[in-house]
C-alpha cells in the first residue's frame, strides 16, 4: 500500500478529533442572526436615491428572500444604469477562463458589460455616466478566485475617473484563518494582484479598505470608497454560502476543499472539473492508488476539462472535508506532495501556471526538493505574521487573533 493511501486513511482517523479540537475555537451561530449587506436598505438607499447606478453584481448578488439585487434596486426607484459581471458572467453560468460577451438582462433591460477575458477594468466609456458603483459578489476568500482581481480593478477605474464605488458586504467561508505563501510582486496576475498569502482571512469590503489603505492600486491612486458592513458577522463563526459562487464550487465540500486543492490547476492533475464533483476530488489516468474512478466529460460550465474522456484514478474527497476539513483553519498540503512522488513523468508535473496560483516559484521548489508539508509550512511563518499586522488595520468584525 503507497504512502498516499495510507496517510489518507490516517487522516480519516484524525478527522474524528479535528472537529473537536478546533470546536473551542469555532462556534457556530444561527444563520438567522447574520444579515448581510444587501439586506440592510437603510444602510445603503438614501445614498442612491438621484445618482446613476452601475452594478458590479452576478448570480450571488441576491438578498435573503432570494431577489436579486437589481430586481430590487430597480423596484426602489433607483436609476440602474448599467451591470457589470466578473469571470463567469452576470448568471454565473460560463466556464473558468471561458470568454463571455457584453449583452443584455432580458428581465431589466440593462445592458451587462463583461469584465473578463480582454476587458478586465472598465474603460471611460464603460463609467460614462454614472455617478456611482454597487460592488456585492459573494467571495470565498481566497487570493486566486477572480473576484477580488475584479473589485481591484473597478476601483481603480473608478478612483481615475472620480467616481464613487460601494462595497455591500458579505462573509467570507475561509474567514477564519490565514495560510499559505505570500504573492511576491513579480508573480502578480488576475489569479493573484498583491502581496497577499493564498487564504487572506478577509471580507470583500475589507479587503478593498486594504487596497485603498495599502495604496495598491496603479499608481498609488485612491478611490472614493464606502463599505457597508454585514450584522452579526466575525472571523470566528463558521458560515456556509447559501449559493454556489461559482459553476465548480457548486457546494460547501468544494468550497472547503478550494483552498487546498485548486494549487492542482497548475498541475497535471485533475480536481474532478467535467465530473460530477468539481473540486472534491483529485486524480490522474496515472494516478496508482484510488478509491474512486471518474472519467470527465464536457459539461456545463467545464468545458473542455482537462483529461476529457479518459479513465482516472483518484480520491473522492467529500467525506474528507466534511469531517476534516471544515474546520482545519489551514492549507492541506499532504495530497500535492504525496501526488508529485507518485507522479511517473516528473518532469512534466509542475505546469507554468502554477507559479501564478501560487504566487512564487519557491512552493514548487520545495515540493521538488523533497520538503514535507511541515517544512514548507514554517517557511510561510514570517510572511503570514507580517500580513496579519497589515490586516488588522482593515477588519471590520471581531478576530479570531484578538
């Protein structure tokens, strides 16, 4: 029996006391005492009223009841303008890296304007107009998911163009925790702008504060910015997304694995995109151990996945997370060093773009160099402690660090 399936089946068994242990640490709360912002129209409203709107939304922006946020901007007698969507488009319907055109909302009206592929920050013709930008997109807190790329780059526009943007707020599932390396500035992209580690332990309306804040946006420029915070929120409850932000994270066992398993994108390895479990599983047709088979296929927001038709082998990883997991508070880094020993081509493991997701080529060559997940760990220590200290400026609910 390989290493792999024996520390896999080690970890199932710590995975009955992770919980626990880190139960004194995270307590739950009802979901009905979090209201997020967009739920607050007091908060937010009387700022609207007589401006043009533009909307930075996609399918995540709804309210509690479920209507979408332009439905009910609109039925407030607030002037839409115009909508603005990220990676995935305004129904959260494409593919990752999948190209989506402007168009129309047929229930509004409005005219959506994609900002992905070519088109990343909005041009003078874009904000032509408008007096102010709504940004609420439901994040998952983690520096490689293009959301925030996109709030950095709306900000940016914006701040050139003197217009105001507004951040509604929302959780952030990976809230309560910090981890992994931190970009180094040379390795920047729309996968990772700043120097950030890969799970930044912030919200959407923090972390533009920090941009803001931190003056990383071009030219040290500054937008004129107010956030909107959510209610009964902090960074130490555990929250669950009540939609799935994106086509591949489609539930909270993908969500909570996200972190640790997207760094395989920049692999030769498969997270289960074109299967019915995107990012709950890992494999390869060379993988030599397996407790799940899986062959992907072209589907609905994966197109083209990598090893499209062809026999896997794999872990199927949702029991994993659940018991595990959820609740870790840090990267698991077993799976990507135990997975590259076991790789047959060794040479042809490690992809370019793994160098962009994880924001420096030190990780891949630490893994290369034998490492062990405890020694890589350590190296991140000083990084981290540095990044806490500029995030603490910036929270807006109580920490798990206090």
């Amino acid at each position: 029996m390989t290493i792999l399936k024996i520390r896999f089946k080690y970890t199932i068994l710590l995975a009955l006391l992770g919980p626990i242990l880190f139960a004194q640490n995270l307590r739950l709360k009802s979901p009905d005492s979090l209201v997020i912002a967009a739920d607050r129209p007091g908060a937010y409203l009387a700022s609207l009223y007589g401006k043009n709107v533009g909307l930075v939304v996609n399918h995540s922006s709804r309210l509690r009841d479920g209507q979408h946020l332009v439905d009910y901007l609109l039925a407030s007698d607030i002037k839409l303008k115009k909508i603005f969507s990220p990676e995935h488009g305004f129904r959260g319907e494409a593919s990752a890296g999948a190209k989506v055109a402007d168009g129309k909302d047929p229930k509004s009206g409005l005219p959506v304007i994609s900002l992905y592929g070519n088109h990343k920050k909005p041009t003078v013709e874009d904000f032509a107009g408008l007096d102010i930008v709504i940004f609420d997109i439901q994040d998952v807190g983690t520096r490689f998911f293009t959301y925030i790329s996109t709030l950095t780059y709306v900000m940016e526009a914006a701040a050139e163009q003197g217009l105001k943007v507004m951040v509604l707020d929302r959780p952030n599932p990976h809230g309560y925790y910090i981890d992994g390396p931190i970009l180094e500035p040379k390795h920047s992209s729309f996968v990772g702008m700043h120097p950030i580690p890969i799970v930044h332990g912030m919200t959407v309306a923090e972390y533009a504060q920090m941009l803001n804040g931190e003056k990383w946006l071009k030219g040290g420029i500054q937008c004129d910015l107010e956030v909107v915070p959510c209610l009964n929120y902090d960074h130490v409850t555990a929250y669950e997304l009540p939609i799935k932000p994106s086509p591949n994270l489609p539930n909270a066992w993908s969500i909570n694995l996200y972190p640790s398993i997207c760094l395989f994108e920049g692999t030769s390895v498969s997270v289960g995109r074109g299967t019915e479990h995107p990012f709950q599983l890992i494999g390869a047709p060379w993988f030599t151990e397996s407790n799940y088979n899986f062959t992907p296929i072209d589907r609905p927001g994966a197109k083209n996945p990598p090893y499209e038709g062809e026999a896997c082998k794999g872990f199927l990883l949702t029991d994993f997370a659940d018991s595990y997991i959820d609740g870790l508070g840090e990267l698991y880094l077993f799976w990507l060093v135990e997975s590259y020993k076991m790789a047959p081509e060794k040479d042809k493991f490690f992809k370019s773009y793994f160098t962009l997701l994880a924001g420096s080529k030190k990780l891949q060559a630490q893994i290369e160099a034998g490492k062990s997940p405890d020694e890589i760990r350590a190296t991140w220590q000083q990084g981290l402690q540095s990044f806490q200290q500029i995030r603490r400026k910036y929270l807006l609910y109580d920490d798990f660090s206090s």
